[in-house]
C-alpha cells in the first residue's frame, strides 16, 4: 500500500506523468523594480511554473505587480501560458546555482519550489539584504503527527526525523526547517509563512481532488468513506494564491494555517458540494467501517484521509486566524465546476483522464467490487 506522502503527489490512480520540456528561454531584460508602478511590487517567485505557481503569476500581474520566476526551466506551465510573456524567467537550481539572483532586488520573494531546508537556508541568505520580505509556501504537514484537534499555528512542531521516519514525517519537518531558515534570515517582521493544506483547482498535477467532480459526473452507486460527519479541508489555489499576494501588499507577517472551509464540514456535506456542480443522479453509499476499508486498500480519499490518532487532526486544522488576515473561500461547487471545465480542456491530456478511470489500482475501477463486498457483508 502507497504511504499518504505517496498518494499527495499521485492520488489514488496513480497521477499522469505531464509532459516536460524545456521552457523557451527568455531574453527581455526587464528589471521588475524599474517597472513597478506606484503600489506595484516587484516579485521574485522561486518556482512559479507548476500548479501554485501559474495561479500566483496571474494574480500578481492582474494586481499591477511585476513578477521575476525562478526556476530550472524545464516544468511548462500548463495554464495561463499568455501571462508567462510578461514575466522575467531567470534560470537556475536551487542544488546549487543561484547565480542569476546575485545582485538583484525585489520587493518580496515566494519560495514556492522549496523541497528542502537547505534551498530555503541559501536563497533566504543570499536575499536578506536585498528583498524586504521572505514568503515561505509552507504546509500543514509541519502538524504530522497529526494528533487531536483544532491545531492552530502555535502548536509545537517535530523538528527532527531520524533515518526511519516515514515520509509524512520527513516532508513535516523538512517544512518546519525551511520556515526557521527563513525567519532565521529575514526575522520575524520581514517573513510570511503560509501553511497550506490540501491544494485543489484548476491545473492541479495530482489527481486527488479531480477524483471526486469525474466520479459524480458519471453517476450511479458512489463509495463515500468514513462517517458523515468525518471532517475535510483542502484550498481552492485561486483563493490561496489572492490571499498570499494580498499578505504581501498589506505587509501582513507572521505565520498562517491556509484551510477551507472556513467552518467545519464533513465528508457528506462534500459530496453534496461537489456533486452541486454535476448533473448525474448519484446514490451515495457511505461505508463506514474504517477495517472494511483497509482491507479493500482505501485508507484515504482525499480530503478524507482516516482518522487514526497520527492523523486525527489532519483535517482539524485551526483557520481563525488566516480569516482574521482576510483569507476568503469561494464555494466548493464552483471549485468543482472549474475543475470540471479544466479536465475536461485541452490543458488536461486524454491519457490522464483515462487513467483515472481505468488505472486497474485506481479506485474508480475498483469502486463497484467494493461496494459489492460491502453489501454482501450485510
Ligand atoms: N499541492 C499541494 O496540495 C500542497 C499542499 C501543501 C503545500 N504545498 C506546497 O506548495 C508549494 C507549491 O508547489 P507547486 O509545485 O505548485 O509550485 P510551483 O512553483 O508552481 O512549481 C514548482 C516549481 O519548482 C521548480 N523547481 C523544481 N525543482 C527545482 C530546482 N531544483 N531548482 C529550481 N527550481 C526548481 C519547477 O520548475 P523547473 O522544473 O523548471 O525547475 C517549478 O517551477 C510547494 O512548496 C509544496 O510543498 C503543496
């Protein structure tokens, strides 16, 4: 069975592999800060091109900001390719070559791309003198384990993983030491960090939220797991995205749990949610039994992830204070339609949706055995 950390990046049916090339390479020597108009800012993502990345570039440049992305060039971005012309692409590798950041300012810097302490610790050194703020795309995964509820961001994090530690824990503290790298550079009063959970919408590369609007779509018998009132989290990249260029406008420090809903929902009211964007009649079937359910090899479908006590409060995560800075959601049904719209454009391959219909360990090709074992149980 694939860890959770395993079926973050892959979903259920395993995730398409998305076609990589290389990026044109860019010449115009723009300098962001000669550009920025007044209340403009200059932003240097380090990243910028996967699935957060391509929702930060548009909401910066439809803000009036200029945007300089860091990246290796080799990840196309695959929505809002017309944006990218107006962006400064500078090349590099965070392993190492971080030449083409040498000597240059910005207003704010996103690490976006950040996948170890280390990049964190090099970008944030070389930048501290000359960039005002530091925000750091963080995750709720510094709370793994996840023990109890309603975990806000004073919680205590692990720090340490020894060799042994599973890759939930790892990922966990692998975040927990960037955050410090950042602040260890930047200081309190000039770093941002955010914490999201679950990051779903438009242009997503994993097919875990996509899973739930191509199910109901097709109607009929629908495998629900876990209880009704199971609670579940995630964050539509577009509100995600607003609100970080909105932190960094208003200069709003400190650090930030980024979850919705902002209140609490169960796994049925999601389905509900969802399946309002769908127009086949549904019959959801909820199973319940969290044994039943690990003995046919569903242990979590995002957002519902079960509750065993190291992950209990996964979906218990703490948003007052992320709505106190403005964080807003929009419905899940119009998350859903939008995702819907998306898989169904040209920007998502027709192998990929094929796979996550027909992948024989997916659970869309394994739902109705399932459901047929679960009504023989009686
Ligand atoms: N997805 C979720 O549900 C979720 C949840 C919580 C937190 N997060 C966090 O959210 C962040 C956003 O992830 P994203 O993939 O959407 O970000 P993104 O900025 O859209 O894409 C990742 C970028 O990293 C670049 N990159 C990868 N390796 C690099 C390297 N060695 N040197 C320089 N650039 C490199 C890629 O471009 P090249 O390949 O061209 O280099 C790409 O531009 C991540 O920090 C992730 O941990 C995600």
């Amino acid at each position: 069975m694939s860890t959770r950390r395993q079926f973050l990046s892959t979903g259920l049916a395993a995730a398409p592999v998305l076609a990589l090339g290389a990026l044109p390479t860019r010449t115009r020597a723009v300098s962001p800060q000669a550009q920025a108009r007044d209340g403009a800012r200059s932003i240097l993502i380090l990243g910028g091109t996967g699935f957060l990345g391509p929702h930060l570039v548009k909401n910066a440049l439809d803000r009036g900001h200029t945007v300089s992305v860091f990246n290796r060039g080799r990840t196309v971005p695959a929505l809002f390719p017309e944006y990218f012309d107006r962006v400064e692409h500078l090349e590099g590798d965070r392993n190492g070559d971080l030449a083409s950041l040498v000597g240059r300012s910005w207003d704010a810097v996103i690490d976006n791309s950040g996948q170890q302490a280390a990049w964190t610790r090099d970008s944030a050194q070389l930048l501290k003198d000359r960039v005002d703020l530091y925000v750091y795309t963080s995750s709720t995964g510094v709370y793994y384990p996840y023990y109890g509820s309603n975990l806000t961001e004073d919680t205590p994090l692990v720090l340490e993983a020894g060799p042994d530690a599973n890759e939930d824990l790892a990922y966990g503290v692998m975040k927990a030491q960037s955050e410090l790298e950042a602040r260890r550079a930047f200081g309190d009063d000039r770093t941002i960090v955010v914490r999201p959970t679950y990051i779903i919408g438009p242009g997503d590369r994993s097919n875990r939220f996509p899973y739930w609007p191509a199910r109901l779509e097709r109607g009929g018998e629908v495998l629900v797991p876990g209880r009704p009132d199971d609670p579940v989290q995630w964050i539509d990249a577009r509100d995600l995205t607003e609100w970080m260029i909105r932190l960094v406008e208003n200069r709003t420090v400190g650090t930030f749990n980024a979850v919705a809903p902002t209140w609490e929902m169960g796994m049925r009211a999601f389905v509900h949610g969802v399946h309002a964007a769908t127009t086949a009649p549904c019959t959801f079937v909820q199973v319940d039994d969290n044994d039943f359910l690990l003995e046919h090899g569903v242990p979590y479908v995002v957002p519902w992830i079960m509750p065993t006590p190291d992950n209990y409060g996964s979906a218990r995560v703490n948003f007052d204070r992320a709505v106190a800075a403005g964080l807003r959601m929009r419905p899940l049904a119009v998350t859903a339609l939008d995702t819907i719209a998306w898989w169904h454009s040209d920007s998502v391959p027709e192998a990929r949706r094929q796979r996550l219909v027909e992948a024989p360990d997916g659970l869309m090709a394994r739902e109705a055995g399932i459901l047929a074992a679960w009504r023989a149980r009686g």
